[in-house]
C-alpha cells in the first residue's frame, strides 16, 4: 500500500530550478516539505513567505513547513531526502549527509547522472555514515516551470517517461511508495546502470554547446537552444555520440532508449527526424523547450556538471567494456581544453566510482547489488 502524502515528510537539498520544482508539486500533493540550501539568498523570500504561489497546470499555495540553511535540522525525521544540487555537488552533499542521517531514511538523487547513487554510496562509507538508508536515482527532472518571481511558479510541463532505480536495486519499490502520489508515471528501472546510461542531459546539451562556441561567446547572439543550435551537421554528431552511448549499454545488458525515442516517449511531442521534433518542441505551445534560454559560456551546467558527471562516465564504462567512443572522448578533450580543466581526471571516471579493473560482470553485479568491502 502506497504511503498518503501527508504521512511523508520530504527534504529537498537545493533551492535552485529543480528543488523549486519539487516545492511546487509536492507542497500541492499535500507533502510535508522542508527545503535546504546553503545560499541564505536562495530561499529567504521563500521562507518569509512561508512556501510559494503555483499557476499552470496546477494552482494553489505549495507550503513549507522549513526552509533552513543547516542542514541538520532539514534532514531531521524526513522519511525521504531528495538531493536536487546538480550531479557534480553530490559528493559534497554525501559528506554533508553523513553524519546526520538516521536508520530507515531514503535520498534520491533527481537527476543522478552517470553513477551517483554508487558515488554516494561510496562516499557515505567514507565519511563512516553508520546509518541504514536508501539510495535512488532518477534519470531526468521530473518537470519544467517558469519562475518570474522568488515565491511564484508557473507549471508548465509533467515529463511523462522517468525512471528510478535503487542500490541495491531490490529496494526500487520501498523507495517509490511513499512518492507514487508525486511520481506516477515513474517506471522502476532494474539497475542503475539502466537510469545512468539514460543520461538525456550529457547526451543533448554538450554537442549544442561545443558546436556553439562562436554564437555563445559572441555577443547578443541568443538563440533558439535546440531548434537553432542543432544545425544538420551538429544533429549528425549528436546522432554519432548517441550511438557510442547505446553500444556502451549493450555491453552491459541494459536497455536504454535511443535520443529521439526518448524525445518522443517523454514529451509526447515529435516528428519524424530529430531536427524536425527539436522544431515542434521549440516552437509549438506546448512544447518544453520555448523556455530553454541560451547559456551564455561554456561555464554552465550543460558543460560543468555534464561532462564530467556524464560523459566522462560512460565514456570510461565504454573502455571498461572494450567500447570505443571517439566522440564522447573528443567532446570531453575539447571541453576540458576550452576550460582549462582536466574532466577525465576530476569526473566520474574508474577509480572514482570504485570500477577500477573491474570486468563487466562484475561492474553489472555493483550496479545492481551495491559495492562491497
């Protein structure tokens, strides 16, 4: 039996976009919430209001009953901790968490990219967390809103394809059931290899922003994200790079969706070809992506937290599997070059999601069983 909303209390980690997202639908379900994020200037106007103002598709006042800096106190007696900070936060969300969780509490990562329940795991049992719990992973944003002001949202977009996996993966249906009410049309994934493989966001933002790179660094040269910057040359590497990412699944036995079935299956919106559903996803009313804004440099989530949360990822499962990616290796050189960093050695690669020299028996077994010893 599904726990009632108003039994469950929820913790959301990170009042940017997503964790807005999350107040918005689950205060109207009747959730008990409280939000927590270290940016006193991210949730004082929602404090002081006491939750926010919800328009679109739903409409009321989604309520708080916290909204606290410290984490401490936010993570106290929740049943369910939903980390919404951006892939690359997690590890210091997970030292955050360690010493302040309880027996019996579940975190979810929305979204996990490529690896991030077996990094948290990993990095919980670093810093000695003695506490019992969940860990989840779904692999896309549940929705998209627009945000005018501080306390008031407008709901704009329900995705209607998501997928949650647990570590261990048995645990997938005692993680969901207190958030059926918030996620029905969420399917339970058989590992987390299946949600981080389907990393939709690696996959479609870095193409657009290397391919980019003149207009973004330009100056006044904003453009349609998706149904401008996905020009036929860049839908060919974006079609290349999705084929790398599926052949990296195959290896492993999981069953992920192609980049356009996936457009299709959580939209509900498409075409025939790929440059045609960027075009109706853009430009048609109900279409999510007319709210895509343009970045404005490489020094944006689409490149910082994607390339070395995804790509890196399925890039060093590939060389685990015996897998070429050559695009997803140029894209993470490219990147790496452009910003003065080294994101094959700071992201998700072997050693840093505990794979090194692994087979691929055995990082199957880890993804769905959990890292031992």
């Amino acid at each position: 039996m599904h726990q009632p909303a108003k039994a469950t209390t929820v913790t959301i980690i990170g009042a940017g976009l997503g964790g807005i997202e999350l107040v918005a639908n689950l205060g109207l379900l009747g959730y008990r919430l409280r939000l927590h994020d270290r940016d006193e200037g991210r949730i004082a106007k929602v404090r002081e209001r006491g939750g926010l103002d919800v328009e679109g598709l739903v409409k009321g006042f989604a309520p708080l009953e916290l909204v606290t800096p410290q984490l401490a106190p936010a993570v106290e007696g929740a049943a369910v901790v939903i980390v919404v900070t951006g892939s690359h936060f997690h590890t210091a969300v997970a030292r955050g968490l360690a010493g302040v969780l309880r027996d019996g509490q579940s975190i979810l990562l929305i979204q996990g990219g490529t690896g991030g329940s077996l990094l948290v795991r990993r990095e919980l049992r670093a810093a000695r967390c003695r506490a019992a719990v969940d860990v989840s992973e779904m692999d896309n944003y549940p929705y998209s809103l627009g945000w005018p002001e501080p306390t008031r949202v407008k709901l704009t977009i329900v995705k209607r394809f998501l997928q949650v996996a647990s570590l261990p993966a048995s645990r997938v249906e005692r993680v969901l059931d207190p958030l059926r009410a918030a996620f029905p049309q969420v399917v339970a994934a058989p590992s987390t290899l299946t949600t981080g493989l389907t990393n939709m966001n690696a996959t479609l933002h870095v193409v657009n922003m290397v391919g980019n790179i003149g207009r973004l660094e330009g100056t006044g040269n904003a453009f349609r994200f998706y149904a401008e910057g996905y020009t036929p040359s860049l839908i060919t590497l974006l079609e290349a790079l999705d084929a790398e990412r599926l052949a990296v699944a195959s290896a492993y036995g999981a069953q992920v969706p192609g980049i356009h079935q996936w457009l299709l299956n959580t939209h509900g919106l498409g075409g025939d070809s790929l440059r045609e559903t960027f075009h109706r996803l853009t430009h048609e009313p109900t279409g999510p992506y007319q709210w895509t804004p343009t970045p404005p440099s490489l020094q944006h989530k689409y490149v910082i937290e994607d390339v070395p949360c995804g790509l890196v990822a399925m890039s060093e499962l590939g060389r685990a599997a015996g897998v070429a990616t050559p695009v997803m290796d140029g894209l993470i050189t490219l990147t790496s070059m452009m910003l003065q960093r080294d994101f094959r050695s700071e992201g998700r690669n072997l050693s840093q999601l505990g794979l090194a020299g692994k087979t691929v028996r055995e990082i199957r077994s880890i993804a769905e069983t959990g890292p031992t010893g």
